[in-house]
C-alpha cells in the first residue's frame, strides 16, 4: 500500500482533505427494488463518511423505516459494513412505503431526521424513490415550520436543521434512468441472465430446441437487448421496438433459415414489458405456440423471474457503486444552501453529477414517448448507451441477402494476437459479420502473425462464427510473435490473398506490431492499408484506452477466488491471505481487483514501496485484528517488486504478525486467463468490433484510387480505444510518446486515481485528488440525426 510520493504536477489540484465532515450528519438508505451492488454502495457511503469525521447513519427498510423512526435509523460504525461488498440485495432492507406519499408520512419522517440532526440523505433506488426524495427536500423548511408549531421541535432545532442535502444513486437492475449508462446491478444481472442462458445452449444444441427466455425490463429493454447482444440470439423483443406487423412471419422465417445453416438451436429474448406496434402484449407463451404452429420446432419457455436479482454483485458492479458511495459523500460535503439534489452517474468511464430532476424528467418522458407511440424519441431519450446497443444488435441480427449487400470487392483480414484473452472471439464474430454486411470479403488469419507469414489464410463466412459470443480464448488462434522480421513474407501473403485491410484484435503485442507494420510502410507499399487495432487483454496495459476486452472476465474471476479466501479466513479467523495476481508491469488487475473485493493492501509497480510501507501494513492488519473484523486481504501484482515477492512479502507477514495472525499464500495464475466472457466483454467486443469495421469501410473508400487501395497516413494505423467518456480511433504513431515500452505501460494510468479510494475503504489515512469531480453538469440530450446506424456506434 505503497507511501511513495506522488510526481510533481502543477498545483492546479484541489484535494477532499480540506472538506471537513465534522459535526455533519448523513443517513443512507435503500428503497424500491434491490439490486446487487447496494451494499457496496452503503458500505463506501459509511466509510468515507466516517473517514471525514460525519456521523453516518442507516435508514433500514427504506423510507418506512424513516417514517416509523425508533431502532429503524442506528448510527453505523466501520465495522458494521464489513462482508457487505460480496452480497447481494440489500442488507439494510428495501420496502415500498405508501406512507411517505402522504404529507403525515413526510412529516413524521422529517421530525426522525430532526432529532438526529441529520440534514444530509443518502438514497439508493430507482426513480420513484430518488423523486420521493427531492419532493421531501422541497418541503423540509414547511415541514419544519410545521414541526415548530406543534411543539415537536424548538426555534433553535428548525435553525440547526434548516437546509436537507440530498444526493441519489441509481439502484436497479433495469438499467431504466436516463443520464447514467449503467444502474448499480444492472451488469450483475446481466451475468444472471448469461450464466442462464450458456447453461440452457448446451441442452437446447442436444435436442435441436428453440428456447424462448423472459427477462425483467416492465419498461426498459436494456437486459434483454444486451444479453441477446451477449448470446447473439436469433430474435430479441423489447418495449422500444416494437415488432412491425407481420413480424410472425418475418421471425420465423429466420428461424428456418438459420436452421438450415446447420445452427441447432435458437434463442429468442422478450423483455417482460414487450409489445407490438398495437400496443398489444407479446408474451413468450405466444411465441412459443407460433413457433410449434409455423415451424412444428420442439420449443421451451424459460422464465428467469427474481433470479436475475439475486446472487452475489459482479466486479464491474461492486467497483461502481464504491466510486459512487464515495462521490455521494463529496457531493453531500460540497453541497452548498441552493445546491440541487443531485444524482451520482456513469457516463463512458467517468463518474459524473448531474442535477436530479433533469433525469427524472427524461426518464418520464421515455414512458410519455411509448405511450404516444414515438418509439424512436423513446431511444433516443434512452441516451447513447442504449442506442449503440441498439444499431449494433441492429447491424448483427439480420443477415441480408447477397443480392442486398452494398457492392464492395474490398478484403478485410481479421487476427488475434498476444496471450487469448476472454471477448476476443465475440469481437472476432462482430468484424466478420459487419464486414460481410458492409459487402467486404472477410479473411481470418490463423496463429497470429506466425499463421499470417506462413500463408495460414482462409476467408471466413456469416456461419463460421455463429455461438463464437460466449466462447473463452481465442478460437482463430493466436500467438506473440510480432512481424517485424517477417515483413517481407507478410507483404507478400498480403499481395497473394490481395488484402486490403486489416483488423488486429489483442494486447500490447499488437499494438506494437501495429506500429512495426506502420512503419514497414516506407519499404513495402503493400503494408499501404487501413489497419485498426482492438485492445484485448486482461492486463489492461494498452496505451490509448481506458479499458480492454478480457480484462472485466479476468476481475470477476479474481474476485470470485477472494470472496471464497475471505471466507475461508472469516471460518478461520486471525488469518491474512497474500493473493499474486497476473498483470506483468501493470497494476490494474491488483488495484481494481483489490477495490472489488475489499482488500486491506495492494503492491503494485507503479507506485514504488520499501520496507517502512510493509511494516506499516503489518501493523494495520494487526490493529485490525483486535476490532471483530479478524481476516486480512492483501494483492500483490506479479512484477511489483523483483525483491519484495509474494513469497518474501508471506514470509515477512508471517513473522512479523507471529502470535497476533497466521498468512497463507495464493498465486491465482493462468485462471485469470480463462473462462467464459462476461457480458461486459462479450458486449464491450462486439460494440467496438462493429465500430472497427465501420471506420475500415471508410477508410478503403478514401484510399481507393487508380483501381487499387493506397493510404501511407498516420491516421490510417489507428488503435480504437475508450477515452474517458467515447471510443476515439487515435494513430498508433502518435501513441508511441504515451508508452513505456521496456515495462510495457501506458506512461499515464486513470485508474491509478482509484487507489487513493481503495485506501480509504481499507481505513488509511490518504491524499485523494478530486478536481475533476465535483462540477454539476446538466443532461444532454441527442439530437436526431440521419438514420446511419454507424454514426451512433
């Protein structure tokens, strides 16, 4: 938990330490619906608020438990929220309250809340609860008032208590509030509905079955519209497309047709709020006698129900709602007498404020716009998470006839390279289908650039990649070797299978190769074509992005192996457990893996650390040993330190906790690697893979010239990586400056700003630089534009 002194920067910075949270009071609470991922969410509202001296208070049973008062609202201690982070639902309790509708309900609440001298509310929930809140806050100063003259409360306590600051954070698995890309509990429903519907492939591949699965979402089709993404179902119904008449036929139609390509099984995905374009009900039990009806296929009906609400939070969802609970206790801080409440949201990578009411707003006037039968303005005030989804799942699902695809005689080559990483297939699946759809003949290229000098070179059509979504590794193989030495034979397989393009999907392997290939462009001018590259790797270690493909499956499985070490240290009691993670120079997997699973301390190389910081993290263990948390948590990134190892780092916590607790010692290894995707990476590879081949069809079309494809500009070697909030296509070139090449890192790492978090979460005393929080900014609403499905993605 390294102490090393932070490179010296302009000081421009502006630090919480100087928000002071003494003699405040903050109450958290959780209404509506539960959603996994709400406990990490309490669970870092307590912490930060005790860290900065508040005094934090649970609300159980939501606002009922405001209303009745009494034991319902109990001052929460650090210890309170410990093995909160890895469960799922709400351990403070959720109810609907009718109560609290009522100005009497309101005013018992108020008069709770008084007695406590809490004037800073914390709420979890969807928009009904977070509307509640902003109507109570709206009201505080009369409800005092009215307080005051029925003596319940003093002149002195109305002054005290004067100003009720709220701040909302999105609780639901329907993913259904505007001005957030993600709801806490969205992504771990997602991985519900997938583990699902994996499970049911299997056997609907054994018996040639259709499977018809109903999915949550009254009004919101974001879960069945992303897991059909996820799962590359044959057919998706959703409230905000309605099916245009006749789409019985249409549907199975496709369904023989895919049948007939050898595909042994179908899927079809309906949101439970699914209608026609009457406004009529499409229930599964009516799919399901249309297909046995028309087709005569055995058919089933799954309904998933509550299952997608339970289970333990994903990765993604306990990471978010951690930057959020701490973001609510800054804002609540920072809140001044005509702040408006606001709610903490996601938009791309980057934790955002946004005024309360704007939201609401837009998410009502998505219900008006389906209830006027404006479904494209229903899409459009979604935002442009749901409308990326949307036109990608848009451009995938339907393969058009060869008498309709655009006229193209371009050859598109697809790779993988460096270690496999899960995603990377799914991504495969989107370049060859979007490429076929865009009129290009697809190539795919066997064992990396190894397979590519060696001629290992074979076109790929729409069928070769069907069920390629959920499959782990890399199933067109893939290899470190780099072109470099090989130029000359690559030029040539170029020349002989006349590619015109190529798409590298991999990590910092193919980046580098990207750049070698780049600049074998002034000796062979067959390398003279549009290149883009996809990052792919659970490292996360490419320059040029925020995220990776892989890295979100190799998290979950990190976590998951914590939460069962926790738990085995819980049983034992007294135990630390030193946990090595993969990563090689990068530290993403330990720092993000760490915040997600509740880690007391994470070595990684980036921030360097000596033998004063593992005293001091001895220490720490040893002082939490005496409080009734009695297990320890510490990751350490594989190249951290060539001396300080895992085995030293065991060795050293052995010794020095000798008496107070024992260590055990786990390397976690090549299972990092493995495994099926995650929703976030099949879905995350196929945005981005579409995005690709899109800007490559571009692109071949400004290079044609005199019959053939010549491009030697910068721009045309491009990697598309996530920037903070969009996915931007930047010149490999230009990337070169931002790398460290002998460590194999980007120079600048956003994600090292959440290390300051993750020690606060473990109770050490920190700096954490919060200038680019902080500003309330309003919702944006896009514009409609031409209907072109690549603008949008």
């Amino acid at each position: 938990m390294a102490g090393a002194a932070a490179p010296k920067r302009q000081d421009t910075r502006k630090f919480f330490e100087n928000l002071s949270g003494a003699g405040k009071s903050i109450a958290v609470l959780t209404s509506g619906g539960d959603a996994q991922g709400m406990n990490g969410a309490v669970r870092a509202v307590v912490r930060m608020g005790i860290y900065v001296g508040a005094k934090v208070y649970f609300i159980h049973e939501g606002y009922q438990g405001m209303v009745d008062g009494g034991d319902n609202i109990k001052e929460a201690t650090w210890e309170s929220v410990s093995s909160m982070l890895q469960v799922g639902g709400t351990v403070i309790g959720s109810a609907r309250c009718k109560a609290f509708r009522t100005h009497e309900g309101r005013l018992k609440a108020a008069h709770n809340l008084v007695q406590r001298h809490i004037t800073n509310l914390c709420v979890i929930g969807g928009d009904g609860s977070l509307t509640g809140a902003n109507l109570f806050r709206e009201e505080w100063s009369s409800l005092l008032d009215e307080l005051q003259e029925q003596g319940l409360i003093d002149a002195e306590a109305a002054r005290a208590n004067s100003k009720l600051h709220i701040v909302g954070m999105v609780g639901s698995i329907d993913n259904d509030f505007c001005g957030t890309d993600m709801t806490i509990g969205t992504d771990s429903a997602l991985h519900r509905i997938i583990e699902v519907v994996d499970a049911i492939m299997t056997t609907a591949q054994s018996h040639q079955r259709t499977f018809v699965l109903e999915v949550m979402g009254r009004h919101c089709g974001y879960l069945a519209l992303v897991s059909a993404l996820a799962c590359g179902a044959d057919w998706v119904f959703i409230p905000e497309m309605p099916p245009a008449d006749g789409w019985e036929d249409d549907m199975c139609q496709k369904l023989s047709e895919n049948r007939a390509d050898k595909k042994r099984l179908n899927i079809i995905i309906v949101a439970e709020g699914a209608i026609d374009s009457h406004n009529k009900a499409i229930t599964p039990d009516y799919i399901k006698d249309l297909v046995v009806r028309c087709l005569g296929f055995d058919t089933r009906v799954t309904i998933l129900g509550h299952v997608q609400r339970g289970g333990t939070p994903s990765a993604f969802d306990r990471i978010l709602a951690s930057r959020m609970g701490v973001e609510a206790v800054l804002a609540l801080l920072e809140a001044s007498t005509n702040t408006p409440a606001c709610v903490v949201s996601l938009v791309g990578n980057q934790a955002v404020r946004l005024p309360l009411m704007e939201c609401v707003q837009m998410t009502q006037e998505v219900q008006k716009a389906m209830d006027e039968k404006k479904f494209d303005e229903a899409v459009r005030l979604r935002g442009r998470s749901f409308q990326n989804n949307l036109n990608t799942y848009r451009l995938l699902s339907h393969r058009r006839a060869d008498s309709e695809l655009p006229n193209s005689s371009f050859n598109v080559a697809v790779m993988n390279v460096g270690a496999p990483a899960a995603g990377m297939n799914a991504a495969v699946r989107s370049a060859v289908r979007v490429g076929i759809s865009e009129g290009h003949k697809m190539f795919a290229v066997s064992d990396g650039f190894e397979g590519f000098y060696k001629g290992q070179i074979k076109e790929i059509k729409w069928g070769d990649v069907g069920g390629w979504t959920g499959r782990g590794g890399s199933l067109l193989g893939t290899k470190r070797t780099l072109p470099g030495k090989h130029l000359d034979k690559i030029a040539e397989q170029i020349k002989i299978h006349n590619i015109n393009a190529l798409l590298v999907i991999g990590g910092f392997e193919a980046f580098e190769s990207l750049l070698q290939l780049y600049e074998g462009r002034a000796k062979y001018e067959e390398l003279c074509i549009p290149m883009c590259m996809l990052p792919a790797t659970i490292s996360n270690n490419v320059p040029g992005t925020d995220l990776s493909i892989g890295a979100d499956t190799s998290l979950n499985a990190i976590v998951e192996t914590c939460d069962r070490i926790k738990q085995s240290a819980s049983g034992t009691k007294r135990r630390v457990f030193i946990i090595e993670t993969m990563g090689g120079y990068c530290g993403y997997l330990a720092t993000v893996g760490g915040l997600a699973a509740g880690a007391d301390a994470v070595y990684i190389y980036e921030e360097p650390f000596d033998i004063r910081d593992l005293q001091a993290n001895v220490e720490h263990l040893t002082h939490k040993m005496k409080t009734s948390i009695q297990r320890g948590l510490v990751l350490r990134n594989e190249n951290c330190n060539e001396n300080f190892t895992t085995d030293f780092i065991y060795q050293l916590y052995s010794e020095e906790g000798r008496g107070v607790f024992d260590c055990r010692m786990n390397v976690l290894g090549h299972m990092q690697q493995g495994g099926a995707p995650s929703p976030f990476d099949r879905n995350f590879g196929t945005k981005v893979a579409a995005k690709a081949v899109q800007w490559i069809s571009r692109t071949l079309k400004d290079s044609y010239k005199g019959g053939r494809v010549f491009t030697s500009s910068e721009d045309t070697a491009c990697l598309l990586g996530m920037r903070r909030r969009a996915l931007v296509f930047q010149p490999v070139s230009q990337l070169r400056d931002e790398t460290d090449f002998v460590h194999r890192i980007p120079k600048e790492q956003w994600w090292l700003k959440l290390r300051p978090l993750m020690k606060i979460l473990a109770k050490y005393k920190t700096s954490y630089d919060v200038s680019d929080l902080g500003q309330l900014e309003h919702v944006t609403r896009i514009q409609p534009k031409e209907s072109d499905a690549s603008s949008a993605i």
